[in-house]
C-alpha cells in the first residue's frame, strides 16, 4: 500500500517537474525571446524558431518526466499530454484566443507528439542499457 501511494507520488513530482521544465522552455522560447506567437503579426522565422524550440521544450519535458518517474512506462508523458490538451483548448471554451484553431491544434499536435518522443527516447536508452549490463 505505502509502496503504491510512493510510486504515485513519484508519479506525479515528475509530471510537475516534467511540465516546469516545458513551460520554462516554451516561456523562453515564445514569450520572452518574441514577445508572444501571433499568426499575422509575428514573421516566419521567428514562427520556426519558436516552434523548433517549443519541440525541444516538449522532448525535454517528456524526457525528464519519464526519466524521474519511478514506474518506467508513460504514464508521465499521458498526463502531460493531458494537459496541455486542456490548456490548448481553455482559451477557445473562453473565448479568448489569438491565434486561429488551425495553428493552435498543429501546434499541441507537435507538443503531444514531442512528449511522448521525449518519454519513448529515455525508455529505449534505458532499455538498451539494461540489456547491455546483462551481456
């Protein structure tokens, strides 16, 4: 029982640490480098840029909360995508958004996508390792 409830502990530190470390990464990337994305108002090279960042942002953090996590499977990365499934969408039940639906579901599509690379890259590494120490 007390191992179960530390496992889930575990669990969800690395889905917070996991998601700082995205949002810190997407912070940087968007806000803090250009001032905000804006389809319209923002020039091409600095949509690419920030999107390449905003794919790393998110392979770090599914890396990270796959790597913290003390069940090795992808529950981490599940609950990230939730996230930011729900945090995608909130603006749009509001009301309030700037940019078209369009950008805004490629854009969580790459960041879904980019976790769970994040977790799978981490997993395969460990994987390997594993096998190698038992040759």
């Amino acid at each position: 029982m007390i191992q179960n409830l530390l496992k889930i502990g575990g669990t969800i530190f690395a889905v917070i640490i996991g998601y700082a470390v995205m949002a810190l990464g997407l912070y940087l990337s968007q806000d803090l480098a250009f001032g905000g994305i804006v389809i319209g108002k923002t020039h091409v090279w600095q949509l690419v840029i920030a999107g390449l960042c905003s794919i790393i942002s998110a392979f770090a953090g599914g890396f990270i909360s796959g790597q913290l996590a003390p069940m090795k499977d992808r529950a981490p990365q599940v609950i990230l995508a939730f996230g930011i499934m729900v945090e995608s969408t909130a603006p749009y039940m509001e009301g309030s958004f700037l940019n078209p639906l369009w950008f805004n579901m490629i854009s969580t599509l790459l960041l879904i996508i980019s976790i769970f690379w994040g977790g799978h890259y981490y997993l395969s590494r460990r994987k390997r390792r594993l096998f190698r120490d038992i040759e």
